[in-house]
C-alpha cells in the first residue's frame, strides 16, 4: 500500500472513530434528557446538532412516537369507559398534538441548538400551520372513538389560543372537552405548576383522568397525573 493511501486510511480512520464517539456522546445527551437526569438546559450542546437533526429527520423519532402511542393505545383499549363522559386524557400541545418541526428545523434556530428570536417562534405560532403529530393524532381518534373525552392543557399563553384552536382542528383534532392556556394571572407560574393546579381543578369537577401525554417532564408530574403517564421524546428544548 502507498504512503498515500496509508495517508487516507489513517485520516478516514481518524474521521469515522472521531464521528462514532461523537454521537455516541450525543446519544448519551439525549438518554439523559429523554430520562429527566439532564434538567434545566437551555440549548442542546452544538455539536449535537446534526445528530438531533438526524434523529428528528430520519425516522428515528416517528418510530420511537409510534411506540409510545402504541402503548398508549394498548392502555387506553384495557380501560372500561365508563357511560357519564367524566373518563378524558389530557393532551399537551407543542410537540405532542402539534410539531413545531418546521420551525426548529430552520438554519437560525438549528433544532435548539442555537438561541432564536422568540418573535419568529410567535409568528409561526400564528400561522397556525403546524402539522399534527401523526401517531398522536392515530391515539387522538382511538380515544375518541372509545368513548374518552380529551383535555389539551398547554403551557402556552392565552393570547395563542384562537391560532391554536384553528391549528388543531385544521389537522384533525376536531373535538375536545376543554382547552386550558395560561392567562394572564398564571404569567410566571413554572408549567409544571400550572399543568399540576389545571389536573387538580379536573378531578375536583368530577374528571378522571385516564391517561395523560406529553413531551416535557413537566407534563407529567405534580398532582393528579392520571392512572398512565406517557412521555413523548423531546431533544429540543426543556421546559421546566
């Protein structure tokens, strides 16, 4: 062999061991992220991008959201509804019921790598262009056709709700029990905390809830979580 294809052995080696021990790094982010050991970042490390990129973009993610709706599902048929239509499942919106993908996904924004303009974030918002979430909506119709009533509770401020509303009936999400957005009164409040009041608000009605999903952690812990919680992958950003 000539020195030069030593040369290119040797850096094509380089490269590729360079390559696998960084995503496997990034693989290891994210098992901490998805597993709620990594808590309060602001932005995946930015040499991890491309990989999220890859996760997102590649088949990877739907597959793993269609595991989760599958269990999901599987739950949900076990459960004998009962006739009084107090029995709901309540949904989280943003990369839940609704992907933002297109918008992380731009250049400036670099799947949560880098910092973006809250501006952009609300302008998309108000679009209200976002595709649903294909397996979540495959679990939303299940639900609805076993007879569950849904609850979307979203951390996200009032003034989005006309867009929202529009959004999730645009794609498929065409009834609901209630819609829960934070008012103005709830500005400041951690989501965890305002998700965990809006649960215990429901039970005390009369609601039973069945089931709940979500895509942060702080969809689904507090008080009043439902019988199952479902987590939903989420490398993109962290909300407490």
């Amino acid at each position: 062999m000539s020195v030069n294809n030593n040369l290119l052995l040797f850096v094509f080696l380089l490269v590729s061991t360079t390559a696998a021990a960084l995503g496997n790094n990034c693989l290891s982010w994210r098992l901490s992220v998805e597993t709620n050991n990594l808590r309060d970042w602001k932005l995946i490390p930015e040499e991890c991008a491309v990989y999220v990129g890859t996760y997102i973009k590649g088949g990877q993610y739907h597959l793993d959201c269609d595991t989760v709706a599958n269990a999901a599902i599987q739950f949900a048929q076990s459960v004998q509804v009962n006739g009084d239509n107090k029995d709901i499942w309540v949904f989280d919106i943003d990369e839940t019921a609704l992907s933002n993908l297109p918008f992380y996904a731009k250049p400036d924004v670099s799947f949560g790598a880098k910092p973006y303009n809250w501006t952009g974030l609300e302008d998309w918002i108000k679009e209200g262009k976002a595709p649903a979430l294909a397996p979540v909506l495959r679990l939303y119709k299940e639900l609805v056709e076993l007879k569950y009533k849904v609850v979307f509770l979203t951390g996200a401020a009032q003034k989005y709700e006309k867009a929202r509303a529009s959004n999730l009936k645009n794609v498929g999400y065409t009834t609901w029990e209630k819609l829960f957005f934070k008012t103005t009164a709830d500005k400041g409040t951690p989501t965890r905390i305002f998700k965990s009041k809006k649960r215990k608000e429901l039970e005390e009605s009369g609601y039973r809830i069945i089931g709940n999903i979500g895509d942060q952690w702080g969809d689904l812990v507090g008080e009043c979580i439902g019988n199952r919680t479902f987590k939903l992958p989420n490398p993109m950003y962290y909300v407490a």
